[in-house]
C-alpha cells in the first residue's frame, strides 16, 4: 500500500444507495451516448454591479456629501444647485449689509421704519396725516440715495513738514485735493483724524484741474506719538440720513519729544577718563604716574624702576593713577511711587532727556534705562531695566516720548541695583526721581553701584528752591523747573 495516498473514508451508505457521482454533483446525470449536456447556469449567482450605477462620492466628506449624501441624479444635482445659489446670494446680501450700515446713519435706519410703517397704518386707520408723512420719508430716503451714489474723483495727499517736534512747538499739516477730471465735482467735507480729535475741512466745488491746499494745526502740549490721519472725504445728505467716508492716505506719526535744555559737558569735574586728569584711584599699571613704592611679591619687574633702586638698596616700583573711560548711566524711575504730580514725572523725563543729548553730543559712553513694568497677574516683581537706544538724539527722544508711569514699575532703588549689576564699567550715575523719594532711598539705590562711581540724584519738585546738598557719598540737586538743571550742574563741578 503506499504512503503518499491518504486512506479512503469506508463506505457508509445503507445497500442500495448508489455513490452520487460527478454527473449526481452537476444536477445531471449522463445520457446514454456519453456526450455531456452544457451546464446549466445557476439562478441563484450574483451578478455584476454596472459600473454606471457606482456612486463616485464615495468615501468623500465634503459639503455635497453632507448635504445629499451618496445619492445621484437630477433631484441631487437640483438641491446643490438651490444651496450654491443661496450661499452667493448670502454672501451678497452680508456685503451690501456690511456697505449699508456704513454709510446709513440711525436716522436714516429709523426714516427707513418710519416710512412703510407710516403709509400701512395711515391707508389701513385712513389717515392721510400718516400717509403724508410716509410719503415725505420716502422721498428724503430717495433724495438721501442720491448723495450717496457715485464716486468722487479726488487725488488726496496728506503732508506734514516735521516728524519730530518738541512740546509746545508749532505743529501743522497740509492736506492736498486736487480734481484731476475735465467735470466739475461737488464740494465735500475732509475729515482729518489727529490723535483723539479731529479736524474738519470743508472744499467747496472744484472745477476740473484745480486744487485746494489746506493746512491744520495740530496739538503739541503733550509728550507722545500722535496719529495722523487717514485722510478721508465724507458725502452725505443735509438731514444726516446717510454717510459716505472714503479714505485716501495712511496713518502719519508725529513724535511729540520732552522738552531739553543745553547743559555743559556732565563729564567735566565729575567723570577724570583718559580726556582729562586721572582718578584718585591707584594702580599698578596704568599711564597716569603716581609715585614710588617698594617692591611687593606678585609686582610686575617691568614696573621696576631701576635707578631709584640702586639708589634706595631695595626694589622700587612705579604706582600709577587710574584713569577712566567715561561711561554715564541715567535712570529714570516710572514707579509713581516716586512721584507727587505728573508734571514732577514729565519734568523728570526732561532732564533725564537733557542729560542723554548732552553726552550724545559729547561722543561719550551713555546709557539711559527706565524701570521696567512687573505684569498685572505675576507672581513676583519683575527685576528689570529698559535700556533705551542711544545711538542718535533722535533716537532716544523717540522712546522717551512714549515712556510713562505706573504703579507697577521698579522704584528707584531696584532699579539701580539691577543697573549696577547689569552695566559694567559706569563712571558717573545720573537717579533721576521725584519729591516722593525718600533720602534713605536714594542713599540705597547710589550704594547699589560698584565702588568708585559718583551718584548725582536729581529730585524733580517743581514745588521747592532749586539746591544741592551732599549726604555720605551722595550728591542730591533738586531742580524746580528745567533751566535749574544748568546751575545745578555748574554747582556740582565747582565743588
């Protein structure tokens, strides 16, 4: 027997039954001749999809399939159809309601109530008061449309002479319309928006080719940056049913500086650098010579000076002065905590502004930093200085212009420490503060720099005489008004 072959099932059928063969399995048995019928086709096979009927939104997530889902034919394409076009007519009508209330007032919305309200009560209650009246409002809307209709062709510039000013200067601006058309154009209203006001210029009609030049004052009794502009051209109706603006030209900054005063150089008798006479400091190494010393271990030989060494039987060394490479620090406090008034704070960023131009103007080392502001909900206060740009005049008067206080800047103190720590190398540090500042605080915020640095605080009190004293270390000028600055300072270097 072999092995390869798998054993045959034994035969169970009772006797009699015949083995169904392959003709038994096909449903037909063979007829006599032995020529095989053709298979029937069996009616319980599943035929093929058409290729017609396959939806071709299947497995997309898009807007038709959320709308019809997989469905096809001319009632989908229908109901897409009604969507799009209510879409585009939404979007139109959002534009125009967008266009509308710009350019009808309240008044107008409410004459555009009044008027059908009017005529459906006066002809339904037979009041021809009411019928009068709604026929007036509707021919003031249509009066009203017709202003608004159109589009006038102006050229419109806005110039202003100077981008800098200083507080209290004169400050103006021209504004340009010019018709460049061969019509006529009616007169319209250009409104000049300047910082929170705004100024009115009313043109009257122009023929084609002409121009209007017209200049407007504006506001320089504050510090800061103050917007100008866009210029715009307003049309509506003499009731004030509508209002059309169109604007022409951007948005024109003009800085408003802290008003300056001419001081003499801060470097003379306060800073002794390599331009002037060197520091009561010694050293061992330097340009400045000081004297003769004997020889300590760790000395430089180069410093030896031989001669008085042969002279003296013992090692002699040259000591020197140090000399300094003048380096002004200004501070400025935005703690109010430090200030009484605001005209002591805009006194304050006056001289701290005068102090900064001067040694600009001297070609000296300088930096100017403000308190930095801890935020409304932290944790801890934020130790910090604002360094301010220093490269030019312009620059810095430019940030001083913006800088203001609050309750929740660094006092002056923190701010000299953190300074101190910061900057290095300073000669001469400028607190600027107002009559708030305790003594005791101003001799915690000089002790905060390195030894060495002379500490000019400045108490702005418009309130008090002009004076200088000296507590310790601590020079303190106080100053009434900004000319004060000058003798103050002259007094300083006389001392």
């Amino acid at each position: 027997m072999s092995l390869d072959r798998p054993p045959v099932a034994p035969d169970t059928r009772p006797p009699g039954q015949s083995r169904p063969g392959a003709a038994a399995r096909r449903g037909q048995t063979r007829p006599p001749g032995g020529v095989r019928p053709a298979p029937a086709r069996s009616t319980a096979s599943v035929r093929e999809p058409r290729a017609d009927t396959l939806s071709s939104t299947q497995g997309l997530t898009n807007a038709r399939t959320r709308i019809v889902g997989n469905r096809t034919g001319f009632g989908a394409d229908l109901v897409i159809v009604l969507v799009r076009v209510w879409r585009a007519v939404a979007a139109w009508c959002g534009r125009v309601a967008a266009v509308a209330s710009g350019i009808v007032t309240p008044v107008g919305w409410s004459m555009l109530v009044i008027a059908p309200a009017s005529l459906i009560a006066g002809y339904r209650l037979g009041w021809l008061e009411l019928v009068a009246v709604g026929y007036a409002a509707v021919v003031l809307l249509c009066l009203a449309a017709l202003y608004a209709i159109g589009r006038n062709a102006f050229t419109v510039s806005l110039t202003l002479p100077h981008q800098r000013v200083a507080v209290g200067d004169d400050a103006d601006g021209r504004v340009t319309v010019a018709n460049p058309t061969r019509r006529r154009v009616l007169g319209v209203t250009v409104e000049i928006p300047i910082g929170q006001g705004l100024a009115e210029i009313s043109l009257p009609g122009m023929r084609g080719g002409d121009s209007v030049e017209e200049s407007f004052a504006v506001p320089t009794g504050r510090r800061g940056v103050i917007p100008v502009g866009p210029v715009r051209t307003v049309r509506g109706d003499p009731i004030g049913l509508v209002r059309r603006e169109l604007e022409w030209t951007g948005v024109t900054e003009l800085y408003v500086h802290p008003k300056t005063i001419g001081i003499q150089s801060t470097s003379t008798g306060l800073i002794r650098d390599l331009e002037g006479t060197a520091t009561r400091d010694l050293t061992a190494s330097d340009i400045s010579f000081h004297a003769l010393r004997e020889y300590v271990r760790g000395d430089e030989r180069r410093h030896i000076h031989w001669k008085s060494t042969a002279r003296a039987g013992q090692y002699m060394v040259r000591q020197f002065e140090e000399t300094r490479r003048s380096h002004l620090v200004i501070a400025l406090s935005l703690a109010n905590v430090d200030f009484a008034t605001e005209d002591e704070f805009e006194l304050a960023v006056s001289v701290a502004a005068s102090l900064g131009i001067r040694a600009i103007r001297d070609a000296r080392e300088v930096t100017v930093v403000v308190s930095e502001r801890t935020p409304e909900f932290a944790k801890r206060k934020t130790l910090a200085v604002k360094p301010l740009s220093t490269l030019t005049r312009d620059r810095l008067l430019d940030e001083l212009a913006v800088v203001t206080y609050s309750e929740s800047s660094l006092a002056i103190t923190d701010v000299a420490r953190v300074t101190g720590e910061q900057v290095s190398g300073i000669s001469v540090a400028f607190l600027v503060v107002g009559s708030t500042t305790r003594i005791t605080d101003l001799r915690a915020a000089a002790a905060a720099f390195p030894p060495g640095v002379e500490a000019v605080a400045i108490v702005c009190d418009p309130e008090s005489i002009p004076g200088m004293r000296r507590v310790a270390d601590l020079t303190v000028l106080t100053v009434g008004y900004l000319d004060d600055l000058k003798q103050s300072l002259a007094k300083v270097v006389s001392v």
